[in-house]
C-alpha cells in the first residue's frame, strides 16, 4: 500500500543559474578523478531514483533514494572544501533522509529539499578545479537531475478544494404520457333510503258488480 500523501501543494521555485561560469571570490576545490567518477554516478542514480520515488514512494524505492544519499555524504566529507560548505551540505542531505523517513510520504517536502540539494550540487561543481570540458559535462548531467525533479512534481497531488455552489435549477421537463387505467375501486357502502314519492292520480271508476240477493220476505 502506498504511503503517499501531501497536504500541501506548495513547491520552492526551481533555482537553476543559466550561467555556466565558476563563482568568482570563492576558493575552488580539488577534486580527483575517482571523485569524479563517483561524483557522476551518484547524479545519474538521482536522476533514475526521483521519478520512480514520486510514481510509486514504495519503501523499496525510498530506501534506494537514502542509500544513494549516503554515498554522497561520504562524497562531500571526501573533498577537501571548508566545513562550513560541507556541512551545509550534510544538512541538506540530513534533513531530506529526516523526511524520507516519515511514516508517511509527503511530496511537497521531499520536492523542496531535493531542490535545495540540486542547487547545492550546482554551486560546488562550479567551485571544482576541472578543466570547461568537464565543467560542461558535469552542468549538463545537473541539469538532467533538474529536469527530472521538475517533471516529476506532475504526480504530486494537491489537496481537495471546497465544494462549489450549487448550480441554477433546471427548466422542467416536458409532461410524460398518460399512465394505464387503475384497477376499478371496492364498491361504496349503501346509501340512506330516500323521501317517499308523491301520491299518484285516482284510477279509473271500475266496473258495477254482480247483483246481491234477494232479500227475506216481509212479515
């Protein structure tokens, strides 16, 4: 399972001098060819290892950052500079190590120290006394590493905005077609009995009856 996860979406302007020039004022530092060597290879793994720490900071690919971070350490306190520059350095690298460490994975900080160590890597490969061609080679092989950590903030995912408002209410839809007939209802109770009707007209008179007997003779 990923421990990927970034509350901010803040990140420090990459900072990479066009300037190919050594800083003027500044004591160069000696440096042989097997520093060298090692010099290179430790940019090229930086470069390899970033991009795949920000698609997937898996502890594997964390610890791979922190072991090619170790070797620089031990690059810088192998150059004869003043320790104030190399322990500027060796904060840098502490501090990033210090992050990488974090239970949880916080991109926009790694990015930022990253960024802070690419500059210093630029500053002290303009201060080693090589020849321009080198100079040239080692720039170029910088500016690679700039690139990848610049292109590699694309899968750095900021936090959640707010909820817009809600949107204006639709116009209402035409009427649907007339449903099927429903089941005819249960009959109603019996009603109240109504008013007696009005009396009807006289018949007609009806024929004269049969004639009654005769009566019983007189005394």
């Amino acid at each position: 399972m990923s421990r990927y996860n970034d509350n901010q979406n803040k990140f420090s302007k990459p900072c990479f001098p066009s300037s190919a020039g050594r800083i003027p004022n500044t004591p160069s530092i000696p440096i042989t060819k097997a520093q060298l060597r090692t010099f290179r290879a430790i940019i090229i793994d930086l470069t390899k290892i970033i991009p795949k720490l920000f698609a997937n900071p898996s502890p594997q690919n964390i610890e791979d950052l922190i072991d090619t971070l170790n070797l620089l350490s031990k690059f810088i306190c192998s150059l004869d500079a003043t320790s104030s520059l190399k322990a500027q350095g060796l904060a840098i690298i502490k501090n990033l190590i210090t992050i990488l460490r974090n239970p949880t994975f916080v991109a926009s900080a790694v990015f930022i120290e990253l960024q802070n160590l690419i500059n210093y890597l630029l500053y002290i490969t303009k201060l080693f006394r090589i020849d321009p061609c080198t100079l040239q080679e080692l720039l170029k092989l910088i500016a690679a590493l700039q690139t990848a950590l610049v292109n590699s903030a694309s899968f750095i995912q900021g936090p959640t905005g707010p909820t817009g408002p809600a949107g204006a209410t639709g116009a209402t839809g035409p009427q649907g077609p007339q449903g099927p007939q429903g089941n005819t209802g249960a009959t109603g109770n019996t009603g109240a009995q109504g008013p007696a009707g009005a009396t009807g007209a006289t018949g007609a008179t009806g024929p004269q009856g049969p004639q009654g007997n005769t009566g019983a003779t007189g005394n």
